[in-house]
C-alpha cells in the first residue's frame, strides 16, 4: 500500500467508536483530505500532541480508502497555535476560517495558497489580538483563491466604472456592487461606501506582513459584516455553523 506524505492543518475531528477519530485534514499537496485515525483515542506514540484542532502537522497516510477515507499512518507536530485554544475569540475566528475552507472546498483538489494562507491567518490569530478585520480579510482572499471574487470597482450590470461621491450597492445575486441607475433596490442589496470598497480590494492585494495593519473603519466594518456573509452563504447555500456562533458573539459584545 503507497504510503504519502504532506504537510496538513487539522480542520475538524471527531470521535469515532471506541479509540478511532475521523480527521478532516487540509494539506499542502492533496487539498481537503478525509482519514480515519485508527487507536488516535489511545496511541500517544504515533498520533500524540499532533491531534488537535489548528494544528499543523507532518501527515503519513495510505491512500487505499475504506468509506471515503484515508488511513492515518502518523502525524507530527510541525507547528502549534497555543493562543487559538486560550480564548473564545481566536478559537472562534479559527473555527469559522477552518470551516469555510472545509465547506468551500473539493477533496483531493490541490491547492497550495489555500493551505499556505490558513498556516498565515492561524499564525496571525496566535500572535496578534484577534481583529474583526481577519475574518473580512481572509473572506476576500479566499473568494479570490476560489475565483468567486465579487466585483468591486464596476457596476456588475452595466459595467461602468464607479463614479466617486455616488451611492452605490453591493448585490449579493448579481456578485458585486451596482451603481444608483441599476439598483433595483431589492432585498438583496446593501449600501456600501467606496471607503468600504477600496479597503475590501485592499484585503486581497496586500501582502501577508501587512494585513495586521490594515485597520478597517467603524463603518467599513458594519458594512462589510452585513454583506461578505451573506455573499458567502449565498454560494454554499447553507449558514455555517460558526457564523451563527460569531453573530452570537458580537451581539454580546455590543
Ligand atoms: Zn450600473
């Protein structure tokens, strides 16, 4: 049996009978992988601290499948993110980051910027104190990794360029903002600024290093939590789980 091996971070896990665990992985060389970790319950040697949530590990597996799912050989910790466990917010924003690229993304579909770019985030939740911005940041990268980027700086129907000091809205069905002429001012559409706009491109043009210090304003951050969400669950068809927890801790802190 053909043993591989990848870099992988550890999206979801669950028990699985008595001693198994099923693993969602994301790896650096196969995309989204699903395994099953026979005895992870009990063996410390060949699994250990490596199994935890967030954690970026030095994956082993047998690619015969049995269900859908890869046989977990051995994992390693390359690297831990200890602050994501320390409290609700980071754990919280990892959660949600772990879940879109679980829920937004084919098994076995390479794709190394996704991979690289959650090891960024969750390196950035465990050194800096969690920001809002994060999530809105890395909702725009990924949209751009996946090629669903919505439109930002033309009018999705017509096509013109937006006009500075107009209003403009962001449609969730037609993938970006219209101009004041095509709103159709349907329930779908959410005023958003050009402030709003510029920073949002921003989001997925800057580089990594710079990201902690892109700070979003009081009403880019409104603006922006009512739409990229819904954009988002508009093309999954589904609320995730931990957006609805994230609502939850927001009304909680306002
Ligand atoms: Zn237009």
């Amino acid at each position: 049996m053909p043993e591989h091996k990848t870099s992988a971070l550890i999206l979801d896990m669950k028990d699985f009978g008595e001693t198994d665990r099923i693993v969602t992985f994301y790896t650096s060389n196969f995309g989204k992988l699903k395994g099953i970790a026979k005895g992870a319950k009990k063996s410390q040697r060949r699994f250990g601290a490596a199994m935890d949530l967030f954690s970026c590990v030095s994956l082993s597996f047998f690619s015969k499948e049995i269900h859908g799912l890869v046989m977990v050989n051995q994992c390693q910790i390359q690297q831990a993110f200890p602050s994501l466990h320390k409290d609700i917010i980071p754990m919280g924003y990892g959660s949600y980051m772990a879940e879109l690229i679980n829920e937004m993304t084919a098994e076995r579909v390479e794709h190394q910027d996704i991979f690289e770019m959650l090891v960024q985030f969750f390196s950035l939740l465990d050194r800096f104190p969690p920001r809002e911005e994060y999530l809105r940041i890395f909702e725009m990268r990924l949209l751009f990794a996946l090629g669903y980027c919505p439109s930002l700086t033309r009018c999705v129907a017509c096509k013109k360029e937006l006009e500075k000091g107009k209003d403009f809205r962001f449609s969730i069905s037609r993938g970006g903002v219209v101009c004041a002429f095509c709103s159709n001012n349907g329930k779908d559409e959410y005023s958003v600024s050009q402030g709003t706009l510029k920073l949002l491109q921003q989001a997925y043009i800057l580089s990594i290093d710079k990201i902690s210090r892109l700070i979003f304003s009081t009403q880019a951050l409104a603006e922006s939590r009512e739409f990229l969400p819904r954009f988002i669950q508009y093309h999954l068809g589904k609320e995730l789980k931990t957006s609805k927890f994230l609502k939850k801790m927001e009304n909680d802190r306002f």
